[in-house]
C-alpha cells in the first residue's frame, strides 16, 4: 500500500510541475506558462554558413488555426546570426538543437514587428505568441547551382520544422 500511495505521489508532483511550462532555448526568453488556442505552424529557413552568411536566416512561416492560415517570408536577424547551420554546437541531435534556438517567446526570433504583427495578431496578442513544442525537423542540402536562389548560389541549407505556437496569458 505505501509502494502505490508513493507512486502516485510522484505521477501528481510530476503532473504539477510540467503544466504548460514552456522552457526557452539558449538565446530566446522563456515563455512561462501558455494558455489559448494552439497553432500549427510550418516553419523553413535558410541556415547556410556561418554568422551573417549571404541569404541566411531567410524564413518562411506558415501558421493555421482551423480553417484560418497567415503566412510571411521575412529575414531572421537572430538566424543570421548564429554560427552553425543545422545543428549547434554542443547538440549532437537535430531535435534538441532545434528546440534550444527556437521553443520560447517567438520574439527572439521572429524579430521584426511587422512580420510578428502580420502573422499572429488574427490569432492573439504577437507580442505573447510562444513555440511551445517542435517536430518532424528535417535538414536539407541543395545545390541551387551558380544563379542560385534570390542570387545566393552554390549549396544551401535548410532547416524545416512544424511547430505548435501558444499565448501567454
């Protein structure tokens, strides 16, 4: 009898502490807790090169909500700025180095008002939206040849997610 009063001792204390909790990576601010509708979220971006590489941090993000959908296309000054390209360092998984940069406050990455503005505000507050949770993270290598992509040729990177996005309160 105290074995099973113990184990659930532990399943309600671990129940309690992992609530929507949303614990941020390395460079973003965590989100606290999250309430509110959830959005599903495909994310692409170009992560080619080290810091401030031509053409990286090119981002397009698509979120969806029901039958509601916004999208935009924008550079990430946070993703231009980091040093690896898929995976950083320190990670050896391509899951865990994409939640370390991109679960926490979606300010930190999507780094521009406007674009926060365009595809979040139909959905809540652009200011309080937060990744929650990632998945089906692919990294993609393409030589786009010499004209390239918007003039950025030679091999490319590309770091493909979904995501789910939440608000605070």
């Amino acid at each position: 009898m105290r074995r099973v009063g113990g184990i659930l001792a532990l399943v309600l204390v671990v129940s309690l502490l992992g609530a929507s909790d949303v614990r941020g990576g390395a460079a973003l601010v965590p989100a606290g807790k999250t309430i509110g509708p959830a959005l599903t979220a495909t994310i692409v971006t170009d992560v080619t090169g080290g810091i401030s590489n031509p053409g990286k941090g090119v981002t397009a993000i698509r979120v969806q909500k029901a039958s509601s959908s916004k999208a935009v296309l924008f550079t990430s000054h946070y993703i231009a700025s980091l040093q690896d390209e898929c995976i950083s360092r320190g990670f050896v998984d391509l899951q865990a180095s994409t939640n370390s940069r991109f679960v926490g406050l979606a300010n930190g990455w999507i780094d521009t008002p406007s674009v926060r503005q365009a595809l979040l505000a139909q959905f809540g507050d652009p200011e309080k939206a937060a990744i929650t949770d990632t998945d089906y993270v692919t990294c993609t290598t393409e030589d786009v040849g010499t004209g390239g992509v918007n003039g950025f040729g030679g091999v490319r990177k590309t770091l493909s997610f979904t995501a789910v996005f939440q608000f605070q309160p």
